[in-house]
C-alpha cells in the first residue's frame, strides 16, 4: 500500500487541474474585449445620465433610497411633483436644483428640461416684472443639454427655438432650433410619424423668417406647411386640428404674400409704380416729401435719483412703436454656461435690464427703478451703457407696411442715429444698391420666394449672401456707475458713444 | 443529471423561504402600483408605468438573488445535509453547479412571474393595449443581470459566510452598476484613477451594462446598435458567469466542508 | 477477510491562524475494519470520531497519511457509490416529505425509475417508518422519525460499507432498541457499518470489534471479547481477625484488598472509622475458593459474594482516565 500524502484525493479535482484554470484564462481574457465592445452602445444608453455619485449629493435621504434602489424615474417624478408645489409656492430658487437634479437622474424627462428652462427664462423677475437677462443663458444651455440627451424628439428644439423668438429676440437662433426640430428622425412612436415634428413648428419657423425679414422664405415655408398639412388631411380627413392649422396656414401665407406685395412691389395694389419700395417712398400723412421717412428721434435719458432711470422723448413715428431700452454694464455678454454642475450659478455682479416703452402721439416716457432690486442690479462694473433702439423687424405691422420689414423706409435726419445691424446672420431681404444694401440690384423679375440669401440649388460660382440688413434707429449712451448711484444726472449728447 | 437533481430539489427548497415570498410580493405590490403614481408624471403616464414596473423587478429580483444565493451552500454545511449529499457519488462541481442552477432558476421563476404582472398591467393600462417590445428587454437584461450577480454570490458562498457575502455581493453590483463612472475614468487625466477605473471597468463584474432602463422606456430613444448590445449583454453575462463558476468550482474543490 | 477500510497513518491538524496554535485533531491513526463486521469507533466528544469519517469520505483533506476504501484510495468519487453516511444531527431538506428526500438522495446515485421507486419504499420499510409519514414533510416528524430516514437514506443504494454517526443518541427506549436492532441486522445482509458511538451500551450489544480513540490518538482496539476478558468477583467479609497477618495472606492471594469504612455523619470529616470489614476482588474462581477458605478458616464471616462481568464502559472508563493519568 503505498502511503503518498495527498492533500486533495477526489479525481475529479487531478481531471480538472489543467482544464479549469485554461478556460478560466480564455474567458477572463475574452471579459475585457467584450465590454471593449459593449461600451460604446451602452455610452449611448447611459446618454446625460448622471451617476448616483453626483446626482445623489444634492438629495435627501428619502430621495436618495430611491434612484438608489433603480428607481430612477420615479425619484425624477416625485421631484418633479415637489417643483410643482415649489412653483405654486413661488418658492422659485428651489426649483432650480431640483431641476438640475432631475434631468441627471432621468435624462429623457423632456418635460423638466421645457419647464425648468421656461421658469429659468421668465419666472425670475425684478419687482416691475422685468425678467432677469442673466438666467437666459443658463436656460439655453439647459435645453442645449437636453437636446443632446434626446436628440430624437422635437420638443426640446422647439422649446429653444421658442424662447429665442419670443424672450431673447434671436430670430435667426430660433430659425435654427426650429429647422433643427423639424430635422427629428421621424420615429414611429411618435404621434407626428411619419414626420419627425409636428405640424405647428413649420409656422413658428415661418414667423422666425419673417422676422429676420426673409419674407420669400417664410412663404416658401408656409407653403412647405401647408402641402404637408394637404398630406395629412390625405391620409385622415376627419383630423380636425390639422384643418385648423392649414386654415391658419393659408391666411398667413395670403397676408404675409399680401405684405410682401404692398411693402415692396406694389404701391395701392395698382400694380404701376415700378421702383422698389413703392409704399416706403409714398409720402406719410401729413408730409409731401418721398423717400424714407424721418422719424426725428430726440431721446433724453436722466438719472432722477440713485438708480432710478426716467427714459423719455420723442419719435414721430405712428402709436404702437416701441422703444427698446437696454441698460447693462458696458462690457456686457450673456455668460458662457459651459459646465453643467455650475448651470445655475448666475454672475451676481453683471447688471442687465431690458425693457420697452412705447410711444404715443410721438411721445415716450418711462420711470425706470432699478433701486428695489439689489440682488438683479449691482451695479459693480465702473461703466453702463444706456441703449435706446427702434427695430423695424420686431415692430408691429401697420407700422411695418410704413417701414418695411427691415426699416428700408425709416430713417433720421441725426445720421448717427441711424444704425445698420450688418451681422451676416442678420441679413434680410434684399436690398437695392444705394440704400446700404450689399446685394444685387432689385429686379423684380425673381420668383419671390427663391430670394433670401441662399446659394441657387447647383450654382458653383463664387456667392455673397445678399440681403438687407435691418435699419434701426439707435443711440448708445455711456454712464459712469457713480453717477447711476448718486442719481441727479442728466444724459447729454456729450454721453453718446457710437452704437455697435 | 446529479446536477439536475441538486438544482430541482435547491428549487422546491428556495420557493418555500419566506423572505424570497416578502420580496415577490413587495416587487408585485410595486408593479401594480405603477398606475396611481402616473400623476408624477402628467405629461406621460406610461413612463411611471414602466419606470416603476422595470425598477420593481430589479430592486426584487436583486433582493431576491442574493437572499437566495447567499445561503445555499452555507446552509447546507450549517445542517449538515451537504455530507450526506457528498458523501454520495457526487462531484463538488456537480454541487455547485446544481446549488447555481437552482438559485438561478428560483431567480427566473421570480422575474419571470413579476414581469408577466408587469407586462399584463402595461397592456391593460396601454391605449389600443400595445406593450412595446424594448419592455422585453428591460427584463431579459434585468434577468441577464440577476444571473451574473447569482453567480457572484454564489462564487462568494464558497468561502464567505452569508452576512459577508451579503456586502460583498452588494457592494460589487454596486461598484458594477457605476459603469459610466469607470468607463469615464478609463480615459482619465489622472493615472492613479486611469488606473482603478479600467481595472473595474474591465475586471469587475459591469453590472451597469444591464442597465438601459432609462433609455427604453422613452419610447423616443432610438439606439443604433440595440439588438448587437443585447447579444453583447447576454453574452457577457454568460461569460463571466462562467468564470465565476469556475473559481467557484475550483475554491469549493478546496473546500472542507 | 478483506479489510474494508485500511487506515494508514491518518492525521489531520487544525492550525488556528490567529493564535498560530496547532491542534491536532486525529494523530497517526492507524485501523483496519474487516468486511461484514458492524466495527464501534468509541471515543469522547472531540476526540476525532467525526473528523476521521469525515478524512474518509472526502468531505476534508488529512495533513498527512492515507486510507483505502473497499479496496480504493479514499475520496474516490467510484467506491462513494458503495458507501453511505448517516452524520450526527442532520436536520434534511425538511419541507421535503420522507418520500421525496428518499427519491432526491436515490436521484444521486443516478438509480433510474422504476428502481428508484422500489428502493426509496424498501428504505422506507426497512427503517420502519409508518407509511402514512411518507408523504409528510420531514419538518414534522420526531427526532425518532428523523433518525430512521437519515439511515433509510443511507441505505438507498444497498451500500456494502455504513459509516453511522451516533445513529441512536437522544432517542426515547423504544426508537433507540428499534434502531439499534435494524443497525444490528445490517451485519446479517452483510454489510459492514463503522459505527460512531458513545452510546457502549449498544456497542457491546451489537459490535464485534472496536477501537477507542482520545485526543486523535487510537488507545485501543481489539474484539470486544478479547476486551470484556476477566470476570471480577466482588466479595465482602467480617470477621475481628482479618486486620493482623491476615491482611497480607489475602493481599497475596488476590488483587485489591481495602477496608470498608463507617462513613457516619460526625465521621465523616475523617475519612469515615474503620470497621471490621474488607472489601476483595477476585479475577480467578480458584482465587475465590482460596479467599473463602482462608476466611472460613479464621471463623470470619462472609457477608457476599457478587460476581461482576466486565462492561465496555469498564473497559473504556479504564483506558481514557489510564491515558489521562487519572
């Protein structure tokens, strides 16, 4: 009897002391190459979501068991629950991390992203109800961080394009939300299938041409809406909404068709007077001189008391115009949100108030008080800029047919207050030579709507967007932050400074 | 077959521990709730639905497994039954296989029941009662998930005892859930972190990869490579299931029991 | 004969990690069990009885030294289908009804159906189990119930070698005589059963041989015939005589010779107060005659005379105290 010690005597183990340990070594080594390959999608899956580490440092307790517990999305909503009784409540500054919090734990909840860049944009006002501007970016970069976590629905483009036409006014920044809306991969979960957006944003992107004074493109686009809303009638006659929107539809592509006609090639519907902007060149009630029109702007700007503006003047245009007022800091920029985490951290020293006022029977006046709202208004920066401005693109419309869409038919017998805004992104209808246009001379020969700017379909020669730029009527003052402070302070013509 | 049997009779055992039922039922509670709590979200009801339903199977299934894997063998020394099953002719690894197969296949009945609860309530509360098929998923990779994580524990039952096991299996699928940390830290500046996140991206078992509910159940989440990344997952947790298996068996060769 | 289980050297040691102590659990064992008889492994709680099963079936690895089984090196997962193992306080899948657990062990051995059926209701019967406890489950059977399916699960696979561990501990006197005679005819199918045992009683009964460990170590083993060798008989005398020369004569004729002392109560403190009588031990009936005679022989008076036959618990008392240096 051989009496060997053996530690481990089962055969099974002797039988599988080589092969255990090679297979093992195969798959561990297959381990990493597969997640090498998973990862990628899984990048994609796990898109703005936010680990617990990070979204879970501003949670409570009981929030945090939850999306600890994988209910992720449930956490997002009883959250989202809580900032409706915080909306309710005006407790507004809670709202705004809870926000954040949401759109980490559950990065497809479109709605927040909407909501919270909407209360961003509107909700925080000074005590006249004047938004407060410095929340503007961090709500675009909001939406912008939405928009990259579901790039495949068209409701958070909108939403920005939305904001940009109706609070910042950037109507060719909302151009390109919406057309990027309308770009969505159609998805055929959505309602909108087979398209990737609905229906209404053709309109608003209509209105963001119109306003940019690209008035060929925004009827191109209206026709666009309506041949799809002709499509969708094709294939559900009884949709009741649809045929609501194609009846808005044609009435504005007739009256936007109709403006363009008047404003700028007919003059009384007589189809004979061959110049340019025939309506513009009519003389006004109550002058007999051609050409633009003079508006005689004479603003007077003066400080009444500390941090109290009192904007005033005159400007012989029709009731309803509407002068803009810009009081910032003479270095101002909206602030560049590029890190999530400090989305909501405003700069507390940047000072920005944007209102309007409007004028009647050429006559404008307005108190402005910035002494109540320390907390929007600082005032830390040595210099601010006072900017009154009159645009043509965002005025009403009667006085749109006087002016034309980019204010071809305005002007002011102070040349310095007559300001061409030449960014190429503003770049209007086209203007003749002669009137500060850059594009070619005025034909009239051209399908309207072919016009605007764009590269003909084909075309390799050499191409200059053509197109007016809007024609403002502008004047820049320049205060010392002191005098802002002690008020008691007139603004002259010594304070202007030239526009930009 | 020896393995076959040890899983069957692992089974008939694991379906009568009270916890397991407690777990079942709270996962089944929680699903059937789904549809009061559609008011968190107004906009879309069926996200909640979803969300609640897919999240309740996970937190129960999770429960589930390691209850249930955790004691398995430690039980079977504790009483003692262990010699009289290998003291017959069986081998260790027909032991451990039997005892993984049958924790897994209690986990399977477990997920299997909470997601057909899941998937009836989401046809019942779905206008034109159309359940979408990434539902599926979600509980096939949940249930894919589960298996990895049993294998772990049960890797763990060989030489840990269950209270032990119980934070070793957790904090690791916890670690492993946190895979878009690591895998964010495998490109890191820092060389130290570089270092640590590949080793658990790659080395840990990656939990997270299971993890796709958020994006499933937004019905507007298209991913380009979803049915690859499936096969991916399941093949993942195949493997790596069986290299724990394998330590598993190898450990338990060494065992004294 | 063959030798069953051939033990050659066996040892195994615990080595505590934390105080780095060595305990040596079964030290050098060396034991032969031949085949077909029912073997005692006599020994105290801890003494190593459990460990050196446990060696044998491969359920623990020992430090050094071998054995073989029916032939084959221990642990071997072939000679396993011969074996079967009845461990100490074994609780069983007990929401299992007796019936099923029988299948689920039988299962093991990969016995196909319809055998399988067979042997589980022979397993059943032979242990005595009421048929109407078959389709119970196991959580609701007594500890006598649940001892006789630990041994019909033992013998699901007609095993040629048992290893009992405490088959009959804690049972109330029926179950344990039952029991005791179904291990008993085990050796008539001849089997052979390494029985695991302090219950000596029982081992006297029905083993043949047995060896008595302590501390690891083997102190003894032999038949239990060749251990029980030597009747003693006790005899008491009186008589005013017996203290002088006396004394010496019977110390010279027989073995133990001591004073019985009055213990009374005011005495007591002292040691008791000696009294005219002796108490003898005789190992040899000749001997005897020669106490008696001699005793006789001085007028001294016989007050009784009681033969006493050497129990295992005599012989085992005997050796571990002995071991001890008690």
């Amino acid at each position: 009897m051989a009496a060997t010690t053996k530690i481990y005597t089962q055969d099974s183990i002797r039988r599988r002391k080589m092969l255990l340990p090679l297979m093992l070594v195969l798959l561990l080594i297959v381990v990493p190459f597969l997640q090498k390959t998973i990862d990628p999608t899984a990048e994609e899956y796990h898109k703005g979501e936010k680990s617990l580490v990070t979204a879970g440092m501003g949670l409570n307790n009981e929030f945090l068991l939850l999306p600890m517990l994988g209910f992720r999305e449930a956490a997002a909503g009883l959250l989202w629950v809580r900032c409706d009784e915080f909306f309710h409540s005006g407790d507004y500054d809670a709202i705004l991390p809870l926000v954040r919090l949401i759109t980490w734990l559950d990065p497809h909840a479109d709605n927040v992203y909407v909501t919270g860049a909407w209360h961003l944009s509107y909700n925080f006002t000074d005590s006249s109800e004047r938004s407060d501007r410095r929340y503007i970016p961090p709500a675009m970069r909001l939406l912008d961080e939405g928009i990259q976590n579901n790039m495949n629905i068209p409701d958070i483009k909108f939403e920005k394009g939305w904001q940009l036409y109706d609070k910042v006014k950037d109507f060719n920044g909302a151009e390109d939300a919406f057309k990027l809306a309308l770009a969505t991969k159609p998805s055929k979960n959505s309602d909108d299938y087979p398209y990737g957006a609905p229906l209404r944003i053709w309109h608003t992107l209509a209105h963001a041409y119109e306003k940019q004074g690209r008035i060929p493109e925004a009827l191109a686009t209206w026709q666009k809406a309506m041949q799809r809303a002709h499509e969708m009638l094709g294939r559900n006659p009884k949709d009741y909404s649809t045929k609501q929107l194609l009846a808005a539809e044609k009435h504005n592509y007739e009256l936007t068709l109709q403006r363009y006609q008047d404003r700028y090639q007919t003059s009384g519907h007589d189809h004979t007077n061959p110049t340019p902007y025939p309506a513009v060149l009519m003389p006004a009630a109550g002058s007999k001189t051609l050409g633009p029109w003079d508006g005689s702007f004479e603003p007077h700007v003066e400080i009444t008391r500390p941090k109290v503006f009192k904007v005033s003047g005159r400007f012989a245009v029709a009731d309803g115009a509407r002068v803009d007022v810009r009081i910032e800091d003479e270095d101002y920029k909206p602030i560049d949100v590029s890190n999530a985490r400090d989305a909501f951290n405003i700069p507390l020293d940047q000072t920005i108030l944007v209102d309007t006022v409007s004028v009647r029977k050429t006559r404008f006046e307005r108190e402005m008080d910035m002494s109540r709202d320390a907390k929007m208004y600082s005032f830390s920066k040595p210099y601010l800029k006072v900017i009154l401005s009159y645009n043509p693109r965002t005025t009403s419309p009667h006085l749109q047919d006087r002016f034309g869409w980019s204010g071809e038919g305005l002007t002011d017998r102070n040349p310095n207050y007559v300001y061409y805004d030449k960014r190429p992104e503003l770049l209007g209808t086209k203007l003749i030579e002669g009137q500060q246009g850059d594009g070619p001379k005025w034909d009239g020969k051209d399908e309207t709507w072919r016009q605007g700017g764009r590269r003909p379909e084909g075309s390799t020669e050499e191409w200059k967007p053509g197109g007016q730029p809007p024609r403002l009527i502008k004047v820049t003052y320049r205060v010392k932050a002191e005098d802002v402070l002690n008020g008691g302070k007139v603004l002259t013509d010594k304070d202007i400074v030239p526009n930009d | 077959m020896v393995a076959l049997a040890i899983a069957n009779q692992t089974v008939r055992e694991a379906l009568r521990r009270r916890v397991m039922w407690i777990f079942l039922i709270i996962g089944v509670f929680l699903i059937a709730l789904g549809p009061v709590f559609g008011f968190l979200n107004p906009r879309d009801s069926q996200v909640v639905l979803k969300s609640l339903g897919l999240a309740a199977i996970l937190l129960a299934g999770l429960f589930i497994t390691i209850v249930t894997c955790i004691y398995l063998i430690p039980i079977e020394i504790e009483r003692r039954t262990i010699y009289t099953v290998l003291s017959k002719p069986v081998q260790r690894y027909e032991f451990v296989l039997g005892k993984f197969l049958g924790g897994f296949a209690t986990v399977f009945v477990n997920i299997a029941a909470m997601g057909v609860v899941f998937l009836a309530m989401l046809w019942l509360q779905t206008p034109g009662h159309h359940v979408p098929p990434d539902m599926f998923k979600g509980i096939m990779l949940t249930f894919f998930q589960m298996l990895l994580l049993a294998a772990l524990t049960i890797f763990f039952s060989t030489f840990a005892t269950p209270v032990v096991n119980f934070f070793l299996s957790f904090g690791i699928f916890l670690v492993g859930n946190l895979s878009s940390v690591t895998d964010s830290l495998t490109t890191s500046r820092n060389a130290i972190a570089r270092g640590v996140g590949t080793l658990v991206h790659y080395l840990l078992p990656n939990f997270g990869n299971f993890n796709i509910q958020n994006s499933i159940i937004h019905p507007q989440i298209e991913i380009a490579n979803a049915n690859a990344f499936m096969m991916q997952s399941i093949a993942y947790a195949l493997i790596y299931s069986a290299v724990l298996l394998i330590l598993a068996i190898l450990i338990f060769d060494r065992r004294e029991v | 004969m063959a030798a069953a289980i051939s033990i050659h050297g066996l040892t195994k040691k615990y080595v505590d990690v934390w105080q780095k102590q060595e305990v040596v659990a079964v030290n050098n064992l060396n034991l032969d069990v031949e085949e077909g008889e029912i073997f005692g492994f006599l020994g105290r709680n801890g003494a190593g009885k459990t460990t050196t099963i446990k060696m044998l079936l491969g359920l623990i690895f020992p430090t050094a030294g071998d054995a073989t089984i029916l032939g084959r090196p221990m642990g071997d997962n072939n000679v396993k289908r011969e074996l079967a193992y009845l461990p100490e306080e074994t609780y069983f899948y007990d929401s299992m009804t007796g019936w099923d657990l029988l299948d689920f062990y039988a299962r093991l051995f990969r016995i196909p159906e319809p055998e399988r059926s067979r042997r589980v209701q022979l397993a059943l019967e032979k242990v005595r189990l009421q048929p109407e406890a078959w389709k119970r489950s196991v959580r609701g059977y007594s500890k006598g119930m649940r001892q006789r399916i630990g041994i019909a699960q033992a013998l699901i696979n007609d095993p040629k070698l048992l290893f009992l561990d405490e088959p009959t501990s804690g049972l109330d006197p029926i179950a344990h005589a039952e029991l005791r005679d179904i291990v008993a005819s085990l050796k008539e199918e001849g089997k052979t059963v390494f029985l695991s045992s302090h219950q000596l009683a029982d081992v006297e009964l029905i083993c043949s041989r047995v060896a008595i460990i302590h501390n690891g170590k083997l102190l003894r083993t032999g038949k239990i015939k060749d251990l029980l060798a030597g009747e003693r008989t006790e005899i008491i005398v009186q008589g005013r005589e017996l203290g002088n020369g006396m004394l010496q004569k019977l110390k010279d004729l027989v073995p133990v010779v001591e004073p019985i002392y009055d213990h009374t109560e005011a005495d007591d403190a002292l040691g008791g107060v000696p009294t005219d009588m002796l108490r003898l031990s005789s190992d040899d009936f000749e001997k005897t005659t020669a106490v008696i005679d001699l005793v006789r022989g001085v007028k001294g008076r016989i007050v009784s005379i009681v033969p006493h036959k050497r129990t295992l618990e005599d012989v085992f008392v005997e050796t571990v105290r002995k071991e001890d240096g008690v």
